[in-house]
C-alpha cells in the first residue's frame, strides 16, 4: 500500500518575503503593462500594413523610376556610343600608331641598336684588354713584388711590439686595480651588505606586521561587519524584489499578449462583418451580373465589330498591295518592252529511232 502512494511534493524553497510581495507587483504591472502591449501590437500590425501596401509598390516604383532615369540611359550611351567609338579609336591608334610604331622599331631601331651594342661591345673589349696591359699588369706585378714583402714585415714588427704592450699592461693593471679591488670586495663590501640586509629585512618586516594589523582592525573588519550586517541582508531582499518584477514583467506580457489577440481578433470579425462581408456582397450580387452584361452584350460585340474592320482592313491593303504592283508591271512593260520568254526545253529523253530504250540495246554484242 505504501508503494502505491503519489510522490509527496518537496516543500517550497521560497519566503514568507517572495509570497507577499508577488501578488501586489503582478497586479500593478498587469495593469501597466496591458495599455502598452496593446498599443504595441496596434503599431505592429498598422506598420505592417502601411508596409504591405505602401511603401514596399512605392519602393519598387521608384526603383523602376531610379532604373529608367539614371541606369538605362547610362547603359544604353556605354553600349551604343562608348563602346563603338573605342573600338574605332583603338582601331585607328592600331592602324595609325602601332603598325608604324612596330614596321619603325622592327626595321629601322632594332638593327640600329644592334649595330651600336656590337660597337660599343667592340670599343669596350678593347679598352679592358688595353687596360689590363698598362694597369693591371704592372699593378699586379708591383703589389707581388713590392708591397706585400713590405706589408708582411710590417705587420710582424706591429705583431711584436703590440704584444709587449699588452702584456705590460695588463700586469700593471692587475697589480695596481684588480688585486686591491678584489680584496676590497671579498672583506669589506660583502660583510657590510650582509649586515645591511639583514637588518633591512628586519625592519621590512616589523613595517609590514604593523601595517597589516593597522589595516586589518580599522578597514577589514569594519567592512566585513557592514557586509554580513547590512549589505548582505538587503541585497538578498532587493534580488527577491527584482527577481519578482522580472518574472510579473513577463507574466503580464504574456497576459497582455493574449488580450491584445482577444481584441485583434475581435476588431478583426468586426471589420469583416461591418466592411468586407458587404463588399464581398456588392460584388457577387451586383458588380458580377453587371460585368457579364457589359461583357456579353457590349465588349464582344466590340470585338467582332472591329475583329471586321480589321479583316476588311487588311482585304484592302492586299488589294491597293495587287494593284500598285500590278500598275508598276504595266509601267516596265511601256518602258521598257515585253521581257522575253525563256525556250521550254523539253528534258526527257527523245523516242526516235536508234535511241535507247528500254526495249531495245545498244552495245555491239546485242545490235541489230
């Protein structure tokens, strides 16, 4: 029996503070939210049909306009008049230009450059190797012989006496910078800074723990206080407050949204009732009958009436066409003479005798 029993629901996590204020805050806002919800949606839907049935034809009105104006034209001027008349002057800068411009360069520039390439190339191959002889040759010669022997010797005796320098100077330093300084650091400078740190940790450190009890009694505390006191307690009653207007915000919106279609629909049936249902009426039993009229006793005769001017129309222009044409024939034949009439060749084949047929032959075995 026990298993049978439904779930006990879990007791409400919510206050005595969140039922109370809940009831009021929905009431107000219903009834501040319902006015707006229903202007809204009447805007809604006046926009959509001042959309549907103004402003997207005028758009598409005067985009036709924009098109016919300002597009068109412009395309028509490229396509007829720009386009042709570059491509006849590309047409005669080609003939004009190019052709003599390549037939120059081709028989008279090109051969004129080659010739003076091969001279200068010529002047130039000659000039280097004379160089070579006056210049390079005794220059050669003279840094071999002369100069290098001399810049070797130089350079040894510039060698030896740079290491006696060096050496004299770097034990003189030594002697009278490196080993007092060294001795200057390892028992002066080191014991000092050791002392000096130490005791500046010292002090860093009694600074510091004053400083942090200093701050901990006069701002943390106090502020934790205030925080767990006051803070604390009235954040939690302003987020239920705000959690409540949020959720009676969207709850009315919900409602008013359901009114305003309650009334839309209404306004709806009422517009048909009163609007369409008699137009709809007119034009079944009045404007129907009344076109069928028109059109069977007034457009189709219409019709066939000028369905006949036209046919007659047209037997009249065939007429005046044969006429005309005939009256230009008689004309040539005054002016000119009667043309002459081609021979009638007759193209079959002939039946006299000696001929052959099909009852006959004419090969030399089968003659008569």
């Amino acid at each position: 029996m026990d298993l049978d029993k439904p779930p006990v629901a879990p007791a409400s996590s919510e206050g005595c503070l969140a039922v109370a204020i809940r009831i009021p805050v929905r009431i107000v806002v219903l009834v501040l939210v319902v006015p707006v919800r229903l202007v809204w949606d009447g805007l809604t839907v006046a926009a959509r049909f001042l959309r549907d049935t103004l402003l997207r034809p005028l758009g598409r009105a005067l985009l036709w306009t924009g098109r016919a104006l300002f597009v068109w034209p412009w395309v028509a001027l490229w396509r007829w008049v720009v386009v042709p008349v570059g491509q006849g002057l590309g047409f005669l800068g080609q003939v004009l230009l190019v052709v003599p411009a390549r037939w120059l360069y081709a028989r008279v520039l090109a051969p004129l450059g080659r010739g003076t390439a091969w001279l200068a190339a010529a002047v130039g191959t000659a000039l280097a190797w004379l160089g070579h002889r006056l210049f390079v040759v005794p220059a050669r010669w003279f840094h071999g012989r002369v100069l290098a022997p001399v810049g070797r010797a130089l350079a040894w005796c510039g060698r030896a006496v740079a290491t006696g320098v060096g050496l004299a100077l770097y034990w003189t330093t030594r002697v009278l910078f490196v080993l007092p300084a060294l001795w200057l650091w390892t028992w002066v400078l080191v014991p000092a800074g050791h002392g000096l740190s130490w005791l500046a940790d010292l002090v860093v450190a009694g600074v510091g723990t004053a400083l942090y009890w200093t701050a901990r009694v006069l701002l943390v505390l106090p502020a934790r206080w205030l925080w767990r006191r006051f803070l604390a307690p009235v954040g939690r009653v302003l987020a239920v407050v705000g959690r409540e207007i949020a959720d009676a915000l969207g709850h009315a919106w919900r409602v008013a949204g359901r009114l305003s279609l309650v009334v839309g629909r209404a306004l709806g049936t009422l517009f048909r009732w009163i609007f369409v249902e008699p137009v709809r009426w007119v034009y079944r039993t009045v404007l129907t009958p009344v076109g069928h009229v028109v059109r069977d006793h007034v457009l189709r005769p219409a019709a066939e009436v000028a369905r006949a001017v036209g046919q007659a129309s047209r037997q009249a222009l065939a007429t005046a066409r044969d006429t005309v044409r005939q009256a230009r024939a008689d004309l040539r034949r005054m002016l000119l003479g009667e043309a002459r009439r081609p021979v009638a060749v007759d193209r079959r084949e002939p039946h006299e005798r000696g001929t052959r047929t099909l009852g006959s032959s004419t090969t030399a075995l089968t003659k008569d």
